[in-house]
C-alpha cells in the first residue's frame, strides 16, 4: 500500500465523497479543484491504491469520434482537446508533459450492406457535429492501405483528425497528483456500507471497511466495474456488471511499412498499430458472461481459436506473429444500451452516478469529469448537457441506441 496513501480519513464529514480513485473518481475529483466556485471538502476512497487492477490500468487508451449520437460524438472532442492541451488546462503547470493524441484513426469495416447502411448514417452525425469522418469504398481502401484483404468488405468509415491513441495513464496520472496537491484527500479503503436519511432522500453517511463512519454532503459512484456494488449499499438498482475483455500485443515478422488504423473487423476483432512493429489487437469470447469482480484470468484459447486467425485473414502479412504481451480487463457494461449512467438519482438526490461506460470510459472521462463536477458544484450543467444519460432513463427502460460500441 503506497504510503502517500493514508487509511483513515482526516475528517469526519466531506462535502463530496467519490467512490473510486481511478480515471473517473480522479477527473472529478480534479475538475471539481480546478472550479473557483467550488470550495468545498473532498474525499476520495480508492480500494486498491495500486491501481493494478482497475479497468484504467487495462485500457487500450484510444479516443474516437465515431459515434452513432451527437453527444458521444461531441463527449469524444472535448476528450480529444483536453488531452493536446493538457498542460494548458492544467494551469500551464511546466511539470505536466505535453500529451499528443497519435491520429492514425478507427477504420470501420462493414461486410454487409445493413451496416454499411449503419455507417452510413452514423457519418451524417458525426459530419453535423463537426466530425471529419470519410466513407471509402473498398477500392478507396485498398488504395489506402493495400494490406488489407478485401474481398468481403463493402464500405469502411474512417476518420483520422483526433481520433487514435494517447496516453491515458500519464493523464490520469496528472488528475490525481493534481487534484491532491489542490486539497483533494485520497484514502486507501473501501466503503462498505450507506446509510439514508430516514426520509430516505439523502445519503447522510459511508461507512469505510476499516469501521470509521463519514458524514457527507454528495456521494459520487465512480466504482467501475463495481458500481452495482456501491449503488446496492444505497439500496439502488444498477445494471452494470463486468464483462471480460482481452488484449494481446504481437510483433509482427514482416512489420507493415504504415500505420495500422485501428481496425474493427466486422468480427468485432480490432487492432491497431503500437510503434516499432508491434500491434494490440483485442477481443472477447461469443460466449460474453458477467464476470467475478476478481477475475482477470486469460483465455489462451481465444487466441488461436478466434483472434489471430481473425487478423491473418484481414492482414494476410500477420500469418506470422509473435505474441509479446497479453492481459484481460474488465468493461463496466451498462446492460441497458451500454451508454454512460450520469447524474442524480431521482430519489436520493444526493447520489450521483458515473458509471458503465461499456468501454468508452477513458476517452470519456474529460467531459464526464467536468459534467460531474458542475453537476455537484451548480446542481446544473454549464458546458456540455449530460442530461441524456442521467437514471430516469433506466427506471423508464428508455435506451439511448449507440449502434457505434466495440
């Protein structure tokens, strides 16, 4: 346990507690410091102070405009203009490095005119929102990148202007180290109890496993893959379990002489280019249960089985490949339409959601951040209106449809 973690809290009460100190506890945790009206306590109880198992840690760390509804699309570029500007946003602080964003782009491939008709309409939305997203035909690519094989391709989507790969974990990094030295506390425990008011209107308090009970004034679940857990302990419903995705790193033997966009198969294999000959390529079993919140084992026969055949038939130049590294991560999937849940419950109005992502978190997490430190700190959103994916829609059964989720 990092000693710069202390256990047990300094105070007994806080302002805001967030539940999880990763990519999404951090953000907002960091947003909320860098807001001058806001002046209040924060608590950050992180269960695992290393890191090493949450989802942040096993990101694929790429960003993508590509989506099928105007907000993601929109989510996505404030992301995109966070991360070429960090140090800017992190108040021209010298020590934060300058981050690029890598824009080979998401290439899109559809072997079916039904989705080619899908990528079709999500390009009219990503177009309309500002997106540069291009429709290549399977000559277009081929001309393009001449080492896939096309046979069975009927259009791709592709869109190379701040979309691709950045450094998620020095940006999370940056979030936390700032949000500390601003005020924010980080605690290594975990929260294992909640208690209502008798109204049962509000969360007056959390109970930390070490025993220590803390009053607070909101209460952020920012839990990952864990967040049905916490949302439970509040007596609330929440449909997002973990769901186990694996990824590989491979070296080829005969390096492709361009980037690798990273390509999403219509398999539902993607892969992308990593620098200096090797690639990440990812995927999941057909057979896609909830998972333990523990369980990271791999699936070594998924490999031979479905993924490297996969991307030896796409790029007939990986039939010979090595695999250097290789590891399973969890998605935080929201069952109803794998959307973001945000916001407050409608009932204990100090309860705020931040929560299943389904994939989309690290990308995510610069507007989800400043959404959610506006929301605490105004009660309302001031720049991009999250309201969409608040609860309601999940009493309601009211699906927002994403048809763009790898």
């Amino acid at each position: 346990m990092p000693s710069s973690f202390a256990q047990t809290p300094a105070q007994t009460h806080y302002d805001v507690i967030i539940v999880g100190g990763a990519i999404m506890g951090s953000s907002t945790a960091w947003f909320l410091t860098d807001n001058p009206d806001f002046n209040g306590s924060i608590l950050v109880v992180e269960r695992d102070p290393s890191y090493e198992w949450c989802s942040t840690a096993h990101t694929n760390s790429c960003i993508r405009q590509q989506f099928s509804t105007k907000l993601n699309v929109q989510i996505s570029q404030f992301g995109a203009d966070f991360v070429k500007n960090a140090r800017r946003y992190m108040g021209d602080d010298a020590r934060v490095p300058e981050l690029t964003l890598r824009s080979f782009g998401y290439l899109y491939l559809a072997d079916t005119e039904r989705f080619a008709n899908v990528l079709r309409a999500n390009q009219k939305v990503q177009r309309a929102a500002g997106a540069m997203t291009e429709l290549l035909s399977q000559e277009e690519i081929a001309a393009r990148y001449p080492f896939y094989a096309l046979d069975d391709i009927k259009l791709g989507s592709i869109n190379t202007v701040n979309e691709g790969y950045f450094d998620g974990a020095t940006l999370f990094d940056w979030w936390k180290r700032q949000a500390r030295e601003r005020g924010a506390e980080y605690v290594a425990n975990e929260v294992v109890a909640m208690t209502r008011n008798p109204a049962g209107t509000r969360i007056d308090s959390i109970t930390l496993k070490t025993g220590e009970v803390i009053t607070c004034g909101q209460v952020v679940n920012a839990s990952g893959p864990r967040a049905a857990r916490t949302a439970a302990m509040a007596g609330i419903t929440l449909p997002v379990e973990p769901r186990k995705r694996f990824s590989w790193i491979f070296k080829a033997e005969r390096p492709l002489e361009q980037d690798l966009p990273l390509t999403i198969d219509p398999s539902g294999v993607h892969m992308r280019d990593n620098g200096g000959g090797t690639y990440l390529c990812g995927g999941h079993a057909e057979d896609d249960p909830c998972v333990e919140h523990d369980d990271f084992a791999m699936d070594h026969s998924l490999w031979e089985a479905h993924i490297w055949p996969t991307i030896a038939t796409r790029i007939p130049q990986f039939e010979a490949v090595k695999v250097i590294s290789e590891w399973a991560g969890h998605y935080a999937m929201n069952l109803l339409d794998h959307n973001a849940i945000t916001g407050p419950h409608p009932e204990v109005s100090n309860f705020i959601f931040l929560n299943g992502f389904s994939g989309h978190g690290l990308q995510q997490s610069p507007a989800m951040g400043r959404g959610t430190a506006e929301w605490l700190t105004y009660g309302a959103y001031r720049s991009l209106d999250l309201g969409a994916f608040h609860y309601e829609r999940v009493l309601h059964q009211a699906p927002i449809v994403e048809t763009a989720v790898i």
